[in-house]
C-alpha cells in the first residue's frame, strides 16, 4: 500500500514537473533605485511641477532642501524559446524624507503603482516580427509622446536595414456618461494611431520618419480647460474633441575626422489639426473667448558634436514654435502629448525629475528658442564631468507688466558630475544658475512684476542611484 502510495506521488510529480517544463519560463528581475537630493534652491516654488510651466518666483527666496526615493521594480518572464515575454514593474514614486504619508514614522503608506504590465509575443510564422500588448513604454517621437501608455505595438523588420512600428493606444476613455449613452459609443475615447519607419543606410548614417494621428471625441463630458502651464494634449483628453496629426523626420550621421568622430543629428516636426471644446487661458488669465482651434505648429532639433579624446563637445538648438496671439481661434504653439525633457536643468526637469518646471520641449505656449553648448569630459573610465551654457528665449513675446514684451528667459550656466564606484551604483550632483531674462517678470509674483527680472536662479542637487 505504501509502495503504491509512493509509486502514485512519484508519478503525479513527475507528471506535474512535465507540465512545468513545458509551460518554463526564464524570469529576470530589475531595478532602478534614485535617491535623489535637492541641496538647495533660492527658488523653492519655480520648481512647483507643471506640464509646460510650473512655479513663480517668489520676492522673499523660499529655499529647499529635501531627500526623495523613486524605486522602480520589474520581472520579465522570457519562455524557453524566446518567443513569448510577460513584463510587470510598479514604482514607489515621490516620497520625500520626513513627508507625507510615505517617509514620515511608521514608514510607507499607499505610494505604490503599477507602472508596467505587458506581454510581448514574436507572431507566429515570422522570424522578427513582434506584438506587444498592455500598459506599457511607448515611443513615437521624443518631442511629441514617449511615455507609459495602454497601447498595442507591433514592430519587426522588412528588410534591407528597414525597422518600422505600427501602433495603437488610448490615453483617455472618461466619457462614461450612462449605460447605453449615445455620447459613449465607438471610437470616441482619445486614441492615438502611429507609424514610425526607420533605415540604417550605413555604419555611419540612419534616418527615419514618423506619423502620428490623434483623435477623440469626448466633448460631450463637457468644455475642456488648457492653459498656459498645462499646454499639453493628455490635458484635455478627457473632454474634448481633436483630431491632430504629427508628421516628422529625423537623421543621424557620424563621420570620423582627423580632429575626432564628428556626428550631426536633427529632426523636423510638423502639426496640423483642429481642437474643438476647449476653453484656452493664457498666463495672463484672459480667456479666449473661443472654444474651437486649428493647429499649425512646427518643431526643430540640430545636434553638432564631435567626439575627441576622452572629451565629447555639443552644440544644440531647438526651436518650437509659439503662439503669438492668445485671443484668435489659432493655436500656434506645438504641442506634446506626455514626455519628459531636460535640456535645461532651470526649465525641465533635472535630477530631482518630480520636482520641475516644465517637462516639455517648450515653455508655455510661447514655444523655445533654445542653444547649448555642452563639454563633457571623461576623468577615468567611471568619472564624467560636464559643463554647460544655455541660452534660454521663447519663440513669441510673452507680455509684461509695464506694457513691455520680452523672449530673453535668460542665460543659464551649468555643470554635473557622475562617478560610477561599480559599475550599477551612480554617484552624481548637478549645479545650475540662471542670470534671468526680462521675460522671467512675467513668471513673477504680481508685486514683483515691473517689466524687468528681478529674480536669478540657484539649482543645486544630487543622487545616488543603484541600477540593476
């Protein structure tokens, strides 16, 4: 009996060790640990967080200085023969030292998201052709969406050093109006249609295209609001209605020169459509009196480096455009979907990446008319050191207190160093200091607007960061 009883489990093991083997899979586990550090800023509301323009400089200088943990976790599930892949992360994201219901005593509260979840499968019959399905990192453009999002993915390669990316994602299905609602039917949430096309020509040059088409139809839910700070298209995805098309082309191409590797890189932006449904209200509070738009924008991006030694020297210009009239049915100004930027420590984010001023590639709706120079310079192979001058201006006059208008934002001064003692733990700080333009009094606290800036900036922080 007991024989038997053995022979039985044996056998059930064995069976259900087969079913495991066959259904096997390879799980990874990864992190990326930031704790990040404001040592200080004279300006503690400028970096209040906005989507295209946050805080206001205040007259009595409120300083900061704060600790803050950004954990993100992540398992990927690989099957034995590579082909089907399962990827769930969360994020322990913002909690300060001593704050909130996240760092005070007694430790965490309720700080965690799911920031992944998505399978990604090769389709069957194919050698590199791939779907991706959930909530997952998506990436049409980096001046127009790149972020997280519930989206559809197919990729794969057709040939001849041809990529390309079919897509498609909803950011926003809020119009749940009633059961059987004539207002909540089809295609009416805000759904985003991409194609991107890229060819590797040679070693030393690629391009590529893309075309997005945005549209939603959610107006019934009511008039939407956009302003000046929030100018991006997820701020009216809920109640609106748009159709928006983005078309852009980049290229890159490095040369090897007898003063070291030369690159150029650059990429060309174009937007159409129309916005109907939305109330507008510029900086200076005056509503627009319309609620229907059409959109022409236009967005441009030049790199020119070389690479010499162990020192790599950047020239980079940007240019969004603006708009120069807040009152017409015109919107001008480009405008973005969910990115995140840092060209500029002051005017983006910095390493402090809650904690910004804006996180687009423009500012307000006045667009950017952005140059950098940029040296970097490797020390040792685990220590960089950078240096920086930006010169900050908008593309549109923004209007100022005593009848005046301005674009200088001003000249911004910078520095960061990054020390790897192993190679996944980072040890790094940042300086910046902006000598503001007269278009920083419109960014001002009202007793301090006067048409001229009265009001620098002072940007220090670090991180330590373990990688994995």
């Amino acid at each position: 009996m007991k024989r038997n009883i053995l022979a039985t489990a044996i056998a059930g093991m064995t069976t259900l060790s087969g079913s495991w083997a066959a259904t096997a899979a390879e799980v990874e586990f990864h992190g990326d640990m930031d704790n990040r550090f404001q040592a200080y800023t004279n300006q503690r509301d400028w970096f209040a967080g906005g989507n295209s323009g946050g805080g206001t400089l205040k007259d009595d200088e409120p300083t900061e200085s704060f600790g803050e943990v950004k954990y993100r976790f992540w398992a990927k599930a690989t099957s034995d023969d590579k082909k089907v892949t399962g990827v769930f992360a969360t994020e322990i994201g913002g909690i300060r030292y001593g704050e909130g219901s996240g760092g005070d005593y007694s430790g965490d509260g309720v700080n965690i998201e799911t920031r992944w979840a998505y399978v990604d499968f090769l389709v069957p019959n194919t050698l590199d052709q791939r779907v991706s399905l959930g909530l997952q990192p998506v990436s049409v453009n980096r001046h127009v969406w790149t972020e997280t999002a519930t989206a559809a993915v197919w990729k794969g390669s057709l040939g001849s050093g041809f990529d390309y990316q079919l897509l498609w994602g909803r950011g926003d299905s809020s119009n749940e109006s009633g059961v059987d609602s004539e207002q909540d039917e089809g295609w009416d949430g805000a759904d985003n249609f991409a194609i991107n096309l890229n060819k590797r020509y040679s070693p030393n040059l690629s391009a590529g295209l893309f075309y997005l088409y945005q549209m939603n139809d959610q107006i019934a839910e009511g008039v939407g609001t956009v302003n000046s700070r929030e100018y991006e298209l997820k701020s009216i995805a809920d109640n609106s209605k748009y159709s928006v098309s983005s078309f852009g082309v980049e290229m890159d191409y490095g040369q090897e020169t007898s003063l070291g590797r030369m690159f150029v890189k650059g990429t060309v932006i174009g937007q159409s459509g129309t916005i109907e449904g939305v109330n507008f209200v510029p900086l200076n509070g005056a509503t627009n009196p319309n609620t229907n738009y059409d959109l022409s924008t236009v967005l441009g991006r030049g790199e020119l480096g070389l690479q010499f030694g162990p020192n790599q020297l950047t020239y980079t210009v940007l240019y969004a455009s603006g708009d120069g009239n807040e009152q017409d049915g015109d919107f001008d100004a480009f405008i973005a979907t969910d990115v995140d930027f840092s060209d500029s420590m002051i005017f983006q984010e910095n390493m402090t990446s809650d904690d910004y001023f804006a996180e687009t590639p423009y500012i307000l709706d006045k667009g950017y008319f952005m140059n950098k120079l940029q040296l970097d310079h490797k020390v040792a192979a685990n220590i960089t050191v950078s240096g920086m001058i930006v010169y900050n201006r908008l593309a549109e006059d923004i209007a100022l207190a005593d009848g005046s208008s301005s674009k200088d934002l001003g000249l911004e001064f910078g520095s960061k160093v990054s020390y790897f003692p192993y190679p996944s733990l980072e040890l790094s700080a940042e300086a910046a200091y902006l000598a503001s333009g007269d278009a920083m009094d419109a960014l001002e606290e009202t007793a301090l607007q006067d048409g001229k800036s009265d009001q620098d900036i002072v940007h220090v922080a670090g991180r330590v960061r373990y990688k994995f």
